[in-house]
C-alpha cells in the first residue's frame, strides 16, 4: 500500500510540471550513464557536505558549478544508453545485458524545456552511447541542442559532450550552441585507453576534437554563437581502473592546459559495475582524486611544474598530506617566504596563499608594510597555514607546531 502511494504522489508531481511520464521513466533509468560523468569537483573526503534536495524525485538533477563558479540546479542525462562500444568500466559497454532506453532529439529536448520553464533545472549536460558511430551521434546531440535553442527558446546553461570521431564542422557547431564541450578522454595515453575502451584511438578521435576546440577559440571570429563568445572546454579520466599513475595522469592534464587551454580536468574515480570485465576491480580511494584535484590545480593556477610535485615511487601522489604542503615543507621550513618583498609566484607557493590572496598581499603592501598574521587574515588568507613558511621583515611568524 506505502510503495502504491509513494508512485501516485511521484505521478501527481510530474503532472504538476506537464511532463510526459514515458520522458520521466527514460531520464530515471539513463541515470546510471551520467554517474561517471563530472561537472564540479567534489569537495575533500574530510569534508561534511549537505547534498541539495532534488526538487523531482528520483531524476538525474544535481548541483553544479558553472565555469563563473555559481552554482545551479542541472539535469544530466543521454540520449541513448544503445552504445557499440565496449568500454571494461562502463554500465552501457555493447556486451552487457540490459534494457536500453533512447531519446528523440524532439522529445528530450520537450521534458528538458519544461523542466525548465518550471524551473526545475537552470542547464543542461547532454551526452550519448556511440549508436551508429560518433558523426552520426554527434549530429543527434546538435539536433537536440538546435531544437532546444532556436525552437524552443532554452537560454539556459548547456553542456554538450563530442563524441569520439566527430567532425570539425560538428564541434564548430557544438560551440556555436553550448556554453561547455568536453571530450572524455579518459586516459591519459593509448596503451591505458586501450585496457579502458578498446575500440577507442587517442589521437584521432579523443585529442584531436579537443585540440580543435582550442583553434577555434583562437582563430575563428565568434558569429553565431551563443552569447557571442566561444564556450569553455574540460576533459575527463576515469581514475584507478587499469593502473594508470598520478604522474601519467597529470603529465598529459600539464599538456592540455598548457597546448589546448582546458578550463578543467576532471577526475572520476572508478567504482565497479556488475557484468563488465572490471566488475572484481575495487573502488578508487577517494583520497587519490582529492590529491589529483590539488597537484591538477597547483599545475594550472599556481605555477608548479611537475618536477615540484611529490611523486613517490611509481608516480604516486602520497594521500595523507596536500601536495603544496609537501613542497612547502621540502622547500621553505628552512627558508621562509618574506611576505613584504616575494614575488607573486613566490607567494603563491606558501600553503594558505592562493592567486587572489597573493594579489591581494601585493595590493595592501603598496600602502603600508604587513607585519603579523593578522594582518593576513585581515586579507581573507588562511594565516595559520601560512604561518610556519612566512616571515615579516627578516622575522619568522610566531606559530603553534602541530601535533598531527
């Protein structure tokens, strides 16, 4: 009787919002896809996070960050679970038995728009299974996002996923509709991809796309295009499947920030999926993607080179500690960043200094010297962090050593 209520109170709900309950059924079964798929770097293992309610039960809706750092309500879902390929990791590979949902480019783009106009969701990230190759699926993904933005007047957020092999005109025209595109690598070099997604090639169908997203931005002007300006681009790996290390990893991310200008690179963290060939792989430690993230970040924003970066034997990051805190400890325990004289580089290196507190450092030392960690803090930086690797004027910060 309790399970007969729960579903007449879930059919009330989406009649409220118009919605078909076929539409509803898909976006609920396609959920499982988008789990491997990122778009806000999660918060630390440590940290206590409160998940937001979903405003329609059971749909893929969740909290995202956009590249300006606001966060929105964002539906995440496929237009098809059919796939050709046979990724080892992935719940849609070609060889697994189970019940494949598909969208109309018309009709998801109808659930999508009434959510919402409803507002449900303020955007959406839109990815597929390979059904009948990557051109063919990429030109379903731009019918979807054309029918959303010039028929049905959608000014929302959209993230559009290339698929493997696509075209330069396809990703020309995935730009001019999307305020994101990504490309999921997923490894870092061929020989992992191919213990990953075998029917994959790195080169011509995962970075190519890529690198032509980044020629675009460069060097073609932006007419017909969605805000008038050209959309960020992220990547993707999928983390502790088949071996790949930390240093693998963040040798090819150091690579595309420098040569195709990624505003992020994500991290997905392997968790097995019954009935594929990794189903008996345990889980990644999410401890390990928490530290790709920091070394990720410390390589884009930060100025470190790799060769800074803690690698232990193997090309491992060590988990129990921060790899700038690493660094800091190696390198200026002995030798102190001097608050009042360091370059902004230098500042940037100190644990609890990041880029806009280095600059704010430089702004408030044009009117008068700093001289304590209140000072510091009055700047809106982590002082107690910084304490034990800053000096003011020729003298250390005072500090209380920590236990652990």
């Amino acid at each position: 009787m309790e399970a007969k209520r729960f579903d007449t109170l879930v059919l009330i709900e989406y009649k409220f919002y118009n919605i078909n309950m076929d539409a509803v059924e898909k976006l609920r079964k396609l959920e499982t896809y988008t789990q491997v798929e990122v778009e806000s770097v999660p918060a630390s293992p440590a940290a206590k996070t409160s998940c937001p309610v979903n405003p329609i039960k059971e749909l893929p809706i969740q909290m995202a960050a956009l590249p300006n750092g606001k966060r929105i309500p964002l539906l995440k879902t496929v237009l098809t679970a059919v796939c050709e390929n046979n990724c080892t990791y992935c719940a849609f590979r070609k060889d697994r038995d189970f019940q494949r949902e598909t969208f109309r480019p018309d009709e998801l783009a109808d659930a999508v728009i009434r959510l919402w106009r409803a507002k449900v969701i303020e955007g959406l990230f839109l990815s597929s299974g390979v059904a009948g190759g990557g051109v063919r699926t990429q030109d379903r993904l731009i019918d979807t996002a054309e029918i959303l933005r010039n028929r049905r007047g959608f000014t929302g957020y959209l993230h559009l996923k290339i698929m493997p092999g696509a075209q330069y005109e396809q990703v020309l025209r995935c730009m001019q509709l999307a305020d994101r595109v990504s490309v999921n690598l997923e490894a870092p070099n061929q020989n992992r991809l191919d213990l990953l997604a075998p029917d994959k090639q790195f080169l011509p169908q995962l970075l190519q796309p890529l690198k032509w997203v980044d020629e675009i931005r460069r060097n073609v002007v932006p007419t017909q295009v969605w805000k008038g300006r050209w959309p960020s681009s992220t990547t993707q790996f999928v983390v502790g499947a088949v071996g790949e290390s930390d240093l693998e990893l963040l040798e090819t991310a150091a690579h595309l920030h420098r040569d195709t200008h990624l505003s992020r690179v994500y991290f997905s963290g392997f968790g097995p999926v019954r009935d594929t060939p990794l189903e008996n792989q345990p889980p990644l430690d999410p401890w390990r993607e928490h530290r790709l993230y920091q070394a990720d970040f410390l390589l884009r924003d930060y100025g470190f080179d790799l060769e800074d970066l803690p690698f232990q034997k193997g090309g491992e990051l060590p988990l129990d500690v921060d790899p700038k805190l690493a660094w800091a400890r190696d390198h200026l325990s002995q030798a102190p960043v001097e608050i009042n004289r360091a370059e902004l580089q230098e500042l940037m290196r100190v644990p609890g200094i990041g880029p806009k507190g280095a600059l704010a450092i430089v702004a408030a030392r044009r009117q008068e010297r700093l001289r304590f960690l209140g000072d510091l803090k009055r700047l809106g930086i982590a002082a107690d962090r910084a304490a034990p690797f800053v000096a003011f004027n020729g003298r250390r910060a005072a500090f209380q050593l920590r236990l652990f």
